[in-house]
C-alpha cells in the first residue's frame, strides 16, 4: 500500500506541474490552485485526466481547454505537456492504468471480502497477494518515475533557453536565431512608432527627434542589435515606414523624416 500512495502522490506532482493556464502574472497561482485540487482526487479520476490530457496519441491537437479568452492587452500564456508514443504504446499505457486503478479500488474496499485475516491461513494468502500486488505497483511506478524525471529535465532545459538572450532575442525583439529580423513585430519598430505617436507634426516624424526620446524610453533599441549601422537603414529595411529626406542647408545637414506605412502596425 506504502508503494501505491508514492505512485498516487507522484501522479498528483506531475500533473499540477503539466498543464497551466491563464494571465502570466497568475501563472504560479493557478499553478498552486491545480495542485491544491488534485489532493482531492480519487486515482481513477487522475488517470482519466492524464490519459486524456497527457498522452500525446490519445489528446486531441489543438483540443480547447474550456478556458475564458485572455483580454487582448493582456499577457496570456499556455503550457500542457503531453508523453509522445505510438498508438500501440498508448493502448498498452492505457490498459496497464487500468488495471493499476482496478488493483488499487480492490484492495482498498475488497481484500477483507477475499481473504479470511482471522486465519493463519487466510493471513498468509493475504500477505503473498499484497507482495504480489506491490511487485506490479512497482513496475508502474518505475515508469511514472522515469517520466517524471524526464519532465523535470525538460522544465529545466526550458527555464534555461527561456533566461537566454536567444529567447530574448527571439520573443521580445523579433530576432530569429538566424539573424532575420521579423520587422513588423520587432521592438526596434514598436519603439520607432511609440517615438512617432510622442513626436510626430503635421503627419511626419523627426528622426533625430524619435532617436533622442527612445534614448530615454527604450535605450537597448540600437540598430547594431538588428544588423544596421544607422536608423535610416532600419528605417528602410523594416519596409514599415515611408521616408522623407531634407536636404541640408549650408553648415547644417540634411533631415530624415518617417511616418508609418498606412496600415502599418494597425491591430
């Protein structure tokens, strides 16, 4: 029995750490509330839920979660990890939890009705059937144990790429591992329009004047971060924005202007 509890403890762990959802600033939270409600839970309703949320052959791809839609101006995330196997591995999966459960409701609420314990005899057999019983619970819990592992390797190899400036670089300034820029979601180009909206006149924007606010308001937005030496060049590549040029004057050089494409950036 000692055996079952640790698999049926282990399962709950897994599982409050497998599948998240909602506002990023509730995510530990809801996090805390999802373990919290497994304590709850009988094992049969624990199985049901891994089998259908966590086994990758039996989950349905892009299955909603029944979740509220996030508010458009709020940071959303989403996480369900699921156990990629064949359909055959599955069906085995599947019917050896079965029996697990089968196994578990019987000598919860049956093994008084099997076996005579007022009897050396009906003691013994009961005792070889739980050494029985307990060599099968372990064969389950090796697996669950090696794919909780397997879990907290990956949770850490993600928490790592997530801190690096690769997944900065990618998910906050719209650069591709490769070098490529995504132009119309990078931050340099959010930031060129944030500069617009505080310093444009008469529908045309000052470069100089965009480069000094976003000196103050957004100073790590360098064209040398996004491959350009200058900002008109960022101007010209992001292919965002429509450009102006004024010649200079005798002792004064020569202005660049920008405005925002016409349904540029528009939500």
């Amino acid at each position: 029995m000692l055996r079952l509890q640790q698999y049926e403890r282990l399962l709950k762990t897994m599982m409050s750490h497998m599948a998240v959802e909602g506002p990023m600033e509730q995510l530990e939270a809801l996090r805390d509330e999802r373990a919290s409600a497994m304590h709850g839970r009988t094992l049969g309703t624990l199985v049901k839920e891994f089998v259908k949320r966590h086994l990758a052959s039996a989950a349905a791809e892009g299955e909603p979660t029944g979740a509220d839609s996030p508010a458009p101006d709020v940071p959303y995330a989403s996480m369900n990890v699921t156990i990629s196997m064949s359909p055959e591995q599955a069906l085995q999966v599947e019917a050896g939890l079965a029996e697990l459960v089968e196994l578990r409701n019987n000598l919860v609420h049956h093994l008084g009705e099997r076996f005579d314990l007022s009897s050396d005899t009906g003691r013994a057999a009961a005792m070889h059937h739980l050494e029985s019983c307990d060599a099968r619970i372990d064969v389950h819990y090796r697996r669950l144990h090696a794919w909780a592992t397997a879990l907290a390797r990956c949770q850490a190899r993600a928490a790592s790429f997530i801190e690096s400036q690769q997944f900065e670089d990618a998910f906050v300034h719209g650069i591709h591992p490769d070098g490529t820029v995504d132009w119309p979601g990078s931050a340099i180009v959010a930031s060129l329009r944030e500069a617009e909206a505080a310093c444009h006149g008469e529908g045309w924007t000052s470069l100089d004047a965009a480069i000094r606010f976003m000196a103050q308001e957004s100073r790590d937005q360098v064209p040398s971060r996004y491959g350009c030496t200058t900002w008109p060049q960022v101007l010209r590549r992001s292919g965002e924005f429509d450009i102006r040029h004024a010649p200079g004057t005798e002792g004064s050089r020569g202005q660049v202007w920008y405005r925002s494409r016409c349904g540029a950036g528009a939500s």
